[in-house]
C-alpha cells in the first residue's frame, strides 16, 4: 500500500474480499457473512467475536445505513491488533436487507471498512463516502457481475475523484 497521497479504496479490496451473493436475512448474519470475508480473521474465531462486538456497539450508537441502499459498517475506532492493513469488504445482497438507513431502504451494497489505526480508519471512511455518493457508482456496483468487474468499477471511479 502506498503511504503518500490519497488512501486508495481500490488497494485495500481484493478478490478475496468481495461477495456479490449474501444469505443473510437480516443484519446479524450479513455482518457475520462480512466478517468471515476479512482475511486476516477468517480462521480465528476470537478475532472474528472481536470485530463483530465492535460492529453492533457501533450500530447500537447508529446505524451505519447511508442511505441510497448502502451501508458501510465499521468499528466506532480503530481496532488496532485486529488487522496488521487496512482491509474493505465488499458484499452485495440480491434483494436487501432492512438496515436503519436514515432513508429507510433496505441496504443491498455493504463496505465493511476495518483499519489498525484511526487516522487510516477515518480516511477509509470518508473517502469511500465520497465516491458513492455517485448514482452511477452505485448501480454499476449493483450490476457487477465478478469480483474482477467490481474492482474495475472502484479503480474507475476513484481515478475521477
């Protein structure tokens, strides 16, 4: 990962990070789907309890629901030891999930952003804000047929920003 200019999105997703096809019904099994994609956890089951008792405290406070169908859930702070990189998980839910967007629709594209330091973990956060922000990005996301496609679509769109 580069250290100079702008944290990119598109370094910090991979393949392996990516599910097009979530399950879950509801909010509790999407993010156990999300946390189970984190590759630095995924065969650690305390690690994996870790991170989700993070993420419903941060729901508790608010939801993470964005509104526009998507929800980028993340720990209030940093989770330092948890993960040695930055790491994003990307899911994508065929019909959505109520969610507590401030919208009110259902969330059907997920970031799961987890970070070891706050300032990576506020950068993340705002940068992948901005770019789905765009209506574009977002139904493109939606139609993305591959892993490979999706992050195609983020190199794209933060090649614009």
């Amino acid at each position: 990962m580069k250290t100079s200019g702008p944290l990119a999105l598109s370094e910090l997703i991979s393949p392996a990070t990516i599910n097009l096809d979530l399950k879950g019904a509801d909010r509790e099994a999407v993010l156990d789907e999300l946390v189970r994609q984190v590759p630095a956890i995924r065969n650690d089951p305390e690690a994996r309890a870790t991170l989700l008792r993070a993420l419903h405290e941060r729901e508790q406070l608010h939801s993470t629901g964005i509104g526009d169908g998507v929800a980028l859930p993340h720990a209030r702070n940093a989770l330092v030891g948890l993960v040695d990189r930055p790491v994003i998980v990307f899911g994508r839910h065929a019909q959505g999930i109520p969610y507590g967007s401030i919208d009110g629709a259902p969330a059907r594209l997920f970031f799961l952003l987890v970070a070891p330091t706050v300032t990576q973990h506020l950068a993340m956060l705002a940068r992948i804000s901005r770019l789905l922000r765009n209506p574009k990005v977002r139904q493109d996301l939606l139609a993305a047929e591959s892993a490979t496609e999706v992050l195609a679509l983020i190199r794209e769109a933060e090649a614009g920003m």
